[in-house]
C-alpha cells in the first residue's frame, strides 16, 4: 500500500506543488500545506476505491485541504516570500541563461498574481491552467459547469489586469 | 497578453514541481504520517484535549473531595456527564465518517452543518452544567471549609445560595463560555462557512447549511 501511495504521489507531485504554491504565499506556510496535503490523502488512500480518476481524487483532497488550511500562529523567525526562496534556489550554482531566467520570473509573477485571488478563485484558475473542462473543474468543486464558465472569465480578467500591474509585458 | 503565454508558463512550473519533489522524495511517507493540523483535525485535536483534561480534573477533584458528604453527587454527576458526551462524540464520528466527499463544496457543507449543530448543543450544555457544577462545588467546598452540612441544607440557606450562585455564576459562565467555545471552535467554523460562502457565491447554488 505504501510503495502504491509513493508511486501515485511521485507521478501527481506537480498537482500537489501547484496547489500549495498558489495558496501559500510564505515558504513556511508552503511547506505546511504540501505535507498537510500528503497527511490529508495518505489518509483518504485507504477509502479511494478506484470509482474516480486517481488525478481527480487528488485534485479533491487537495483543493479541500487548501481551502480549509489556516496558517500556524506565533510562529517566530521571520518567513521568507516563496518567490524569494525559488529564486535563491535558482540562483545557485551555474548562471542561467537570460531566457530561463525570464521564464523563472513569469513563473513566479503568475503564482504572484494567483496568491493575491479569493481562495474559491485559485482553486478553479488552477484546474483551468491545468486544462481542466469546465465539466470536470465543477464535478471537482461542486459547482454548475456554467458558474465555472461565468468565473473563469472574471477571474482571468482579474488575474490578467494584476500581472500587468505587476509588469509582467515587460519580461 | 494570450491565454496560450499562460497556460505555457503554467506548464514550465512542473520543472520546480519536480525539482521540489525530488529533495524530499525519501521522506513522503514519514511527511504523510504526520499529525495533521487544519480547521477539523484541529477541532478535533481541541475536543480530544478537553476530553482528557476533563477527566483528570474529575479524578482530581475526587481524591480531594473523597471525605465530602456529597462525594456521590460528584461522582454520578462525572458519570454521567462523560457517558454522555462519550455517546455523542460517537455519535458525531459517525456523522463525520459519512459525510460525502465526492466535491469540494459537499463535503464543506457536511463539515460546517455537522460541527455548527455540535457547536450550538454544547454551548446550551455548558450553560446548564457548569452553573450546577459551580454551586456542587461552592457547596462541597463549603464542608470542606469546616461549613455544617446539616446548616445548609435548610431550605432558605440552599434556596439564598443557589439563586444568588445561579444568577452571577449564570452570568459569568455565559460570557467565559461565549468566549472559551470561539477560541476553541468557533473561529474555525466562521472560517468553513467563509470558505462555503465563497464556494457558493452569487446564488447560483443552494446552499443547505444555516
């Protein structure tokens, strides 16, 4: 059971990045809630019978988790920006070439931008990025397959107009 | 600025996916078997916390009262408290386990009508028990002082204690307790229903949970 869990989690571990990225704007709170995601579906494993895609039921534990994860309080040392922690990553070792460079920088503008949506928001850009269809994103969150279509055009607007606040067309 | 120039920057994240996953590869299992630590895990970690502690300063309280004449009134009242909320801690697990979680927003609405129906009972619960529970322990406290068992029980003496104890202690327990059951649970219920109110925004879903 564990080595079938660790297969699942290596092969979706993108869905599990994403998602914690776009609802944790501090390394910290992003490190949380990427283990907090892990707990959450090492113990929903046990129930998932096979009725739905194991990329959906990872999609459902996790979007779950997010919406109802709050930030540990009190905690003491200051938080480093996971932008800021990503680009120290990147910034090791061999200098990148400016192209990966400039990508690394839409890339985190993006998520940036993604942080600063309502958490119901994130969760349906996300799945929309992730080439989703409108009819699984609203199986996935529980919604009508048109609110999905009515928001992803506001929430792109919206997300569209903070990336350019942010001088995204100038990368 | 495309939809297709996002949706490419979108794709090129999984590289930091990967490099993410590969630092901590060996370690999923260990991460995964970690005590949890969102709104319900911490509900319940909350109700398992006061559970335990009820119970040790109910064991407490007996050894130091053990000499007390109503050492019996204690020890039934503890009883059958703890058998009660023994039965709808049960009761609520059950609830729990059934709640479906085939989408988001469904299982969100079972957890918030499921913790806001406990959340209320207890409440009315504490406002009756602890009040009885202060004049117990006001009276059982005055024997222990040196107080005559027999002084109290007449009825003037019992009925001027109980009423006065019933109306400042009604009172205070009203407020601590208003203000104990937010702290505990009420702040992460208020943020469940946040996130069920965003999930269903703009009325285009009915919602059943008030």
């Amino acid at each position: 059971m564990e080595e079938t869990f660790k297969h699942i989690i290596a092969e979706h571990n993108g869905i599990l990045y994403k998602i914690a990225r776009s609802y944790a704007s501090e390394k910290v709170d992003f490190d949380d809630l990427y283990q907090e995601m892990l707990i959450q579906l090492w113990n929903s494993f046990a129930r998932f019978q096979g009725k739905a895609k194991i990329s959906t039921w990872i999609y459902r534990v996790a979007l779950n988790t997010a919406l109802t994860f709050t930030k540990k309080k009190k905690r003491k040392p200051p938080t480093t920006q996971v932008t800021a922690w990503m680009m120290e990553k990147a910034d090791d070792g061999v200098a990148q070439l400016d192209l990966e460079r400039k990508q690394q920088q839409k890339i985190d503008l993006l998520y940036q931008s993604i942080n600063e949506l309502p958490k119901d928001e994130r969760a349906l850009i996300l799945l929309h990025l992730e080439g989703k269809s409108y009819e699984e994103s609203a199986d996935i969150i529980g919604i009508t397959t048109n609110y999905v279509g009515v928001k992803i055009m506001r929430i792109k607007k919206r997300l569209y107009k903070l990336l350019s606040e942010k001088g995204y067309g100038r990368i | 600025m495309e939809e297709f120039d996002l949706n490419a920057i979108w794709k090129n994240s999984d590289k930091e996916a990967s490099d993410y996953y590969d630092q901590l590869e060996g370690e999923v299992m260990r991460m995964a078997r970690q005590r949890s630590s969102n709104i319900i895990q911490r509900m319940k970690q909350n109700a398992l916390i006061e559970l335990i502690a009820g119970i040790a300063l109910w064991i407490g309280l007996f050894f130091f009262f053990a000499e007390n004449p109503l050492i019996g009134y204690l020890l039934g009242g503890g009883i059958l408290l703890y058998l009660g909320t023994g039965y709808s801690v049960y009761r609520m697990l059950k609830k729990f386990r059934s709640i479906n979680t085939k989408n988001v927003k469904e299982s969100v609405a079972g957890y918030l009508q499921l913790f806001r129906k406990s959340y209320q009972r207890t409440k009315i619960l504490l406002y009756i028990v602890m009040p009885i529970g202060y004049t117990l322990g006001f009276m059982m406290g005055f024997i222990e002082a040196g107080g005559d068992w027999s002084d109290m029980v007449q009825p003037w003496t019992l009925l001027i204690i109980l009423g006065v104890s019933a109306v400042v202690l009604g009172v205070i327990v009203w407020f601590v307790t208003r203000k104990y059951m937010h702290w505990m649970y009420g702040q992460y219920i208020e943020e469940l229903q946040e996130v069920h109110d965003n999930l269903s925004a703009e009325g285009l879903e009915n919602s059943s949970v008030q």
